[in-house]
C-alpha cells in the first residue's frame, strides 16, 4: 500500500518539477534568441521561414517589447 502512494507522490513530484526547468529552458532559450539573429533565423527557417535582416529586427524588437511591458508576467 505505501509501495502505491509514495509511487503516486513521487510521479507527481517529478510532473511538476519537470514542469518548471522546462519553463525555465524555454525562457533563457527566447532571452538568447532576442540575443543572437542567427538562433531565430534558424528557429524561423525550421519552422518553413526565410526571413531578411529586416524582418529579424523587427521580430527581435517585438520579442523585448513583449518582456518590457508593465503588468506583464515577466520578472
């Protein structure tokens, strides 16, 4: 019986454990990508995009105005 609810505590321990590194990944990966032209020229051209210089700054403006606005959830 306790075999089955320390089971149970433990996968639900890990579930939301993993859940926050993967946030937190996922948030210094978009900060390096503000950050460097080329790792979001290669995320847009993945994903089926070819995009100038012109459109790359004008994602990455868009990507820290999104951080900088007030009442927003960032830091």
């Amino acid at each position: 019986m306790w075999t089955v609810i320390i089971s149970i505590i433990t996968l639900i321990v890990g579930a939301v454990g993993g859940f926050f590194v993967g946030v937190f990944y996922l948030r210094k990966q978009l900060e390096k990508m503000q950050n460097d032209p080329e790792m979001l020229k290669k995320m847009a051209k993945q994903m089926g995009y070819n995009m100038n210089n012109q459109q790359l700054q004008k994602a990455q403006q868009m990507m820290k105005n999104q951080n900088q606005r007030p009442g927003g959830r960032r830091r």
